[in-house]
C-alpha cells in the first residue's frame, strides 16, 4: 500500500452541481476514513476564505493509501464529482508523506 494524492480540478461554474453530489462523494471519503486509509480531504476555495459562499471551489486535494496508482486511479475516475461534471480534470500521483512523523 502507498499513499496518493488526488487533485480534482472544479470546472468553472460547476457549484450547484458540486453541493448536490456532494453527500455521495463525502460518503466514499468516510468509507476510506473508516478502513483507516484517508489522511486528508478537504475543497480549495475559489477565494482567501474559508466559507467562500458563491464563489465556491476550485477543486479538492485527497491523499489516501491504495494499493497501487491503477487502483487509485479507478477509485479517482468513479467520484461523483467526476460523474456530475464538477471535475474537469483530476490528477492522480504518488505522494510520500514526510511530516507530521
């Protein structure tokens, strides 16, 4: 198992679509929480705030283990954000976690 960062990249004007699948994808990030896997999640905002209200996100940052980058990959490509169309590219890389120890 290796850990992998996901970084989805918000297609400009996508924030309704966003919060309405927004429960199905946080749903996946728990499942990986709950198997121990999920080191963080969490949106960019599209501006310095963290409630950026209608300005939403510009993407999302993942970092989680997976037994390979495939694996990663396909669990990356099946997000519900990619199927709603918020994603309009998503990058998939190994990532080696230095700090914290």
């Amino acid at each position: 198992m290796m850990l992998y960062a996901i970084i989805g990249e918000d297609t400009p004007g996508t924030l309704e679509q966003r919060l309405a699948a927004r429960p199905a994808h946080v749903e996946r990030l728990l499942a990986l929480q709950q198997e121990g896997r999920l080191i963080l999640a969490g949106p960019c905002p599209a501006i310095d705030s963290p409630d950026p209200g209608a300005a939403g996100f510009s993407g999302s940052l993942i970092v989680a283990e997976f037994a390979s980058l495939e694996a990663a990959r396909a669990w990356a490509d099946a997000d519900p954000y990619v199927a709603a169309g918020v994603y309009g590219q998503v990058t998939v890389k190994p990532f080696k976690k230095v700090l914290p120890a």
